[in-house]
C-alpha cells in the first residue's frame, strides 16, 4: 500500500513542499528579534516589577556614554552634543560643560563643580571627559538605530578613531542583536549544512540524495521558525540555536529511516516494513528530545523558557517532515544498494570484543563517572552581558576603556519616596533635598560605588537662605523639563550610583549590601539591571536542576510505558545520565560557572541522548521475544543499530560544533557542550549499556564470540547454516556474504 503510494506520488509529495516551501520562508526570515535584559524575567516577578514602576515614573534608565579626550575642544564637543540631541532617540544630552552651567545657575562653586564632575563627565587626570545622552521611550525602542545614529554623527564629526569610545546598556543590547541575528548566524548555519552535507554523502554515495534530504531539513527550519512566528513570539539570542538544531533532528531521523530501507530489503511492501519499524523508536525518541526541550519551560528565564517550547515543537515538526518526506525521497531518489562487505565490520568486530569484557568495561565506566560527577557540587550559576561579546570586539573593546578612564555605565537606583510617612509628605522642597543628599551621601561611601548623581547634585552643598533662596528655586522651577531626578510632583527623587568591577559579581553584590544597609528605611528602594541579573542568576542555577531533573523523571516513564520492562527502562537511563555528570562534573572542577548555555544543555542533552537507547532496547526487546537468549539479543541489537546510532550522533554533534564558529559567546558554549554531551553518550549507549545488559551474560557472550571467530573465512553452504549463525551464535545477517561466506 504504502509502497504503491510512495512510487506514484513521491514526486508530487516532493513537489507539495517545494511549493509550500516560499511561504514558511518568507515568515522565517522576517521573524522580529528582542533581546531586552529586563525582558529576561516573567512580568509578574518582583524585581521586574519594581523595575517597571521605576521607569514609569523616571523613565528608562538608559543612557550612552560616550568617551573622548577633551583636547578637541569645548566648541566642537558642544557641537557634538547639539546633533546628537536632536536625534529622535535622544531624551537629553549632556557635556561637562552644559552640566557646570546648570550647577553655576544654582550657586555651586567651581571646587564643587570639579569633584562632583569627576568619574563620569571628566576623568581623574582630566584628560577624558564623557558626554551622556539619555534616551527616549522611542530610542529604547529602537536602540540599534539610535547607537547607529549616534555613530553617524561622530563620523560627520570626524570622531571616528579609537580615542572615541561608545558605551553603555543600549550599546550592548543593540550589538547582541547583531551578534544573534538571523544574518549573523547564516553563517555558522552554513558552515553547519556544509559539515552536514559532507557526513551524509559519505555515508550515501550520492549528491542527489544527499541534496535533497538537507532540502528536507530547511524546510523542517522554516516551518518551526513560522510556527513560533505565528505563535506570537520572537527570536533572541538563545532562539538562534534553533534552526541547527532542527536540522540535526531532521537528519537524525532521515538517517535513521534511510538505515531501516536497507535492512528491509527483499520485504514484500519495502516502505511499509521500512515505516513500521522505524515508527516507534524514532516516535520515542523524538518525545524524549521533545520532553527534554520542554522541560526547559520550568525557567523563570524567559528567553530560556521560549527556547524550550520552540526547541520542543522544532523536534515534532522535524519527525513530521522525515516520516512523511524522506519516503518520498527514497521513491524519487532511492538509495544505492549495500555491497556485500559493508564499513560495519570494524563495528562487529570491536562490539564483540567489548562484550566479553562487560564486567570490567562497568566497573571502569562507574568509577570515572562517580569521581567526575563529584565535581557537580561545585557548579555555581554566573551571568554578565558584556561576557556575550567576543574578546575581539569593538564594543567590548570600548566599554573597558570608559571602565577605566571614567565609569561604569552599570548603574543601581534608588528611588527615594516621600509619600510614604505623612510627615515626610509635608516636608518642603529644601527639607527633602537635604534628606536625599544625605543618602546619596552614604550610598556613595560604599566601596563598590564609583559615582553617583540626584537633583541635589546640581545644587550647593549649603543652601543659601531667603531671597537668594527664592531666586535659586525659581531658576531650577525654570529647567524643570531637564529634571530626571523627580517624578510624581517631587513624591519621588532618584539616586543613580554607578557601579564598579573590581570585584566579581560585584554589581548585585552591591546591590544586596545596599538594600541590606537601608533596610530599616521603608521609603527608600533598589532597583535597576543589577537585581535583574541577580535574580536571572538565581533562575539560571535553579533552572539547570529543576529541569534536568524534570526531563529525568518523564523520560524515565516514557521509557517504563514504552518498553513495559522497567528494569531494561532503569538499566537504560544510567548510561545517558552518565554523560551529563561526566560532562557537567568536569565543568564543575574546572570551577566554571553554569550560564545560559550549559542551563540549556544539560536537559536537551539528556533528550537527545537517549535516542539511542531507544533504538537498541526497542530493537533487543524484539530479538529477545523472538530468540528467548538474552545474550543473543544483545549481541543482534549492538550489530544492527549501533552503526546508524553512530552515524546519527556523529552528525549531530559535529553539526552542533558548528555553533561554536557564532560570535555570541552563549550560542558558541552551548555548541561545544551539546557536542561533547552527545559524543560521550555514544560511550553510554553503545558501551555502557550494552556492557550493562550483558553483565550477567558475559560467559554465553564469550561462546558466542568465539563461534564468530572460528566461522570467520570458511565456506559456509546451505540454509541451515545461516539459521545456525542466526539462532546459535546469534551473527547478524550483516556477517554474511551473499556466496554464503562468513565475514
């Protein structure tokens, strides 16, 4: 039936997609991109929250900070920050000089001026000055095109050598998108289909085939891109993974098929045979991935959390597309036959040998794991922007320079309300100027702290008194537009503390301590990027566990249902845990922080692993039915599907090592984890758990090993002594020529 179908309408199947295939293009190339740190954490949290009303009423706290040396002179600075206010994602801009000239207006004297200038607006040896534009809810919105537009007129300007330093949140976020863009990433995604194309054909023997199943793969990649774009959502900077790992579940699947059509030939519905038995470990293993990938919903992590439903729904539509397009491939295209003495013997042979030795292959195998998963105490969560950016780049190289000259543009605000106590609420404005300088006063005391600024900054530190009083205020009523430090009808004054990194994680660190400082204070609160960050951390390292273990427990009942065996289910779930303590561990004495990449990591990892422990107890539960030899089932199971396990995990994880050529630091990381997690679960599935099934067998795997010996060369004629291969010594019929000679 199938096979009839598949012959007569494989080209028009093929055809469907082909013309399909312009539509989910064009939605999966214009998909929007949104990489906003304080779009990191869910809506409802309280750091989000609190950081939301602190916009509200002060807008964003966003600013560029560019740095340059003051030799150009005042006049072309002025000119500099004139063209850069007038652009339309600029709020304010302000210069050393436009900044002295409000404090003049408010009675500071010069020496006052000097010290209160110094770290942000002019560098301690005063050869730096920095000019700060603020941006705009229409800036904030477009950051990539207000920094572009800020770099256009310090090239009109002719400020365009390294002594013109651009820095700050926007300027970071504007080039992760960059970095984690669609275009960027073309390229490590062809680098990928390239590495991809070059496996399959080796293994193929044909550009014709090969070709047209990676075209199957793009359009696994556009279809699940469109879907999450329908969806609603957005592409970010852990999104951009997504499309090599759809590609490498595609092949997977494709190849797996491809193994199953020539294992079924002589059957009398070839298709039908090849589906029937292919369906229900490819099935499995695709839940399982699926599971995996969904167990990352569990994040508080947004971008974490859509990669896990995009990543989950990726792998369904990839299983879709091979099961229904890859027979359609094989009808137009089919594959070139197998000669007689086929690349798998290297295969038989060494598994062979490994099951003898199953005893002490577990015992080695048990005892590097425990001391490697030892290291997994000492795993620790660590998340900075600015790590995102590769050494080499211009942004990195400018954010470090303005660190050194002048400040860090990392920034924890305090919001100072005075509406909380009644008494406070009928304080006048003098009163609570003073109120505020005196915190600011103590929050700049702390170590962390580089500079700070609020409305009493622009005033005297000793306010003058009556008519010299009047007319100071009616000067500052009269820039009252200029104000950012005052909101609510000055219910709310803010204080902006740039923060230092001489410590590590210096940044929440402070922030925690100065909550803590003023925590008998009700009417003074924290917020800012800082607890963000802290509170992403949190989420990263709780995360990393709750999924992990999450993906653990459903795949393992996946496994129990699936195979209705729940020993061989245990038996093969300990070797695709393995992988994840041999590799986590090793990260965890190397001391290196739990990030973005290897949260990620870690579940999918144990998804995709157990693929192959599907395919070999799907396929041993079947012999073991049949042949009753528990010893003989193993054996038949290693030889028949350990090849396609190997192919199969061979290129995905050189497919996911391609990740490793991106720029954006996360996406590199997750490559190198993803690829060594599922090289070393070739150890688990094709070692390990052989080993572990035939721990008890190892005397009747010997005779049998030795009977593959002594047949090896000789003639062997008539039916019954394929059977006697077969049944007694448990030989795939992979060991046997067509003439009847034994391999």
């Amino acid at each position: 039936m199938l096979s009839r179908f598949y012959q007569r309408f494989g080209l028009r199947v093929l055809l469907l997609a082909a013309l399909t295939f312009p539509f989910f293009y064009y939605h999966g190339e214009t998909i929007s991109s949104n990489n906003d740190i304080e779009a990191w954490l869910p809506e409802n949290s309280d750091v989000r929250v609190e950081y939301e009303e602190f916009k509200t009423r002060f807008g964003a706290e966003e600013v560029i900070l560019i740095g340059m040396n003051r030799s150009l002179g005042v006049s072309l600075i002025e000119s500099l920050c004139g063209r850069i206010e007038r652009l339309p994602g600029i709020r304010h801009c302000w210069s050393p000089d436009r900044l002295s000239e409000v404090m003049r207006e408010h009675s500071v004297t010069q020496p006052d001026i000097q010290r209160r200038l110094e770290g942000m607006f002019v560098s301690k040896d005063g050869e730096r000055v920095g000019v700060v534009a603020m941006l705009s809810e229409a800036g904030i919105i477009d950051r990539a095109g207000t920094v572009a537009g800020i770099r256009q007129v310090l090239e009109y300007c002719q400020l365009t050598h390294s002594g013109i330093n651009i820095a700050g949140a926007p300027v970071v976020i504007a080039e992760l998108n960059r970095l984690g863009g669609r275009e960027n990433n073309k390229i490590f995604f062809m680098i990928s289909l390239a590495i991809s194309a070059s496996l399959l054909f080796y293994q193929l023997q044909d550009w014709r085939l090969t070709g047209m199943i990676l075209g199957l793969t793009v359009l696994a990649i556009e279809v699940s891109v469109t879907v999450l774009k329908l969806s609603g959502g957005e592409m970010n900077f852990v999104l951009d993974a997504l499309p090599v790992m759809v590609m490498v579940f595609t092949l997977e699947v494709s190849v797996h098929l491809l193994n199953y059509w020539q294992n079924t030939e002589g059957e009398p519905d070839r298709f039908d045979a090849m589906l029937r038995h292919a369906f229900k470990p490819c099935f499995l293993a695709t839940f399982t991935t699926a599971i995996g990938l969904w167990s990352l919903c569990f994040s508080q992590f947004i971008p974490v959390r859509q990669f896990g439903w995009a990543g989950s729904m990726g792998s369904i539509v990839a299983l879709v597309i091979g099961m229904v397009f890859t027979p359609a491939v094989i009808a137009v295209c089919p594959p070139r036959r197998r000669e007689a003495a086929n690349d798998s013997d290297w295969f038989h042979k060494a598994s062979g040998w490994m099951l003898v030795r199953s005893r002490p292959i577990v015992a080695v195998g048990v005892v590097a794991v425990f001391g490697l998963a030892i290291g997994l105490t000492s795993l620790r969560a660590y998340i900075d922007p600015l790590a995102f950016l590769p050494p080499d780049s211009i942004v990195l190289r400018d954010m470090l320079r303005i660190r050194a000259d002048l400040t860090n543009t990392d920034t924890v605000e305090a919001t100072v309300d005075f509406g909380r106590d009644p008494m406070m609420a009928a304080w006048p404005f003098v009163k609570r100027l003073e109120y505020v300088r005196g915190v600011e006063n103590r929050i700049a005391k702390h170590p962390a702290v580089a500079h700070t600024m609020s409305l009493a900054s622009l005033f005297p530190t000793k306010m003058p008194e009556g008519f010299e009083l009047t007319q100071l205020l009616n000067r500052a009523t009269k820039r009252q537009q200029d104000n950012d430090f005052l909101a609510g009808g000055e219910q709310y004054w803010r204080i902006s503390a740039n923060i230092t990194k001489t410590r590590k994680q210096s940044q929440q660190r402070t922030f925690a301590e100065l909550s803590q400082e003023f925590a008998d204070v009700p009417n003074i609160r924290f917020t800012g990027i800082a607890p963000l960050i802290d509170k992403a951390q949190h989420d990263i390292y709780s995360g990393f566990w709750s999924s992990f273990m999450s993906a653990f427990w459903m795949i393992m009942l996946v496994m129990v249902v699936s195979l209705r065996w729940p020993m061989a289910s245990i038996i093969g779930m300990l070797p695709n845990v393995a992988p994840i303590a041999v590799v986590f561990g090793f990260m965890g004495w190397m001391n290196l922080p739990v990030d973005i990449g290897m949260m990620m990591s870690g579940s999918i990892s144990l998804g995709i692993a157990v693929d192959g422990a599907f395919h070999l107890l799907v396929r041993y539960r079947e012999v073991l039915t049949e042949k009753k030899d528990k010893a003989q089932a193993i054996r038949i199971a290693l030889q028949e599907t350990g090849p396609p396990i190997l192919q199969a995990t061979l290129i995905m994880s050189i497919g996911m090592l391609a990740l490793t050529f991106s720029s954006f630091g996360p996406t590199a990381l997750f490559g190198w984890l993803m690829c060594a997690t599922l090289l070393t679960s070739l150890l688990g599935d094709l070692v390990l758990l052989p080993c572990l099934l035939g721990f008890f067998h190892t005397q009747r795997l010997a005779e049998l090993e030795q009977a593959a010996q002594r047949c090896n060369g000789e003639k062997l004629k008539g039916p019954y002594f394929l059977r006697l291969l077969r049944n007694r010594y448990g030989l795939s019929t992979h060991h046997i020529h067509d003439d009847g000679k034994a391999k």
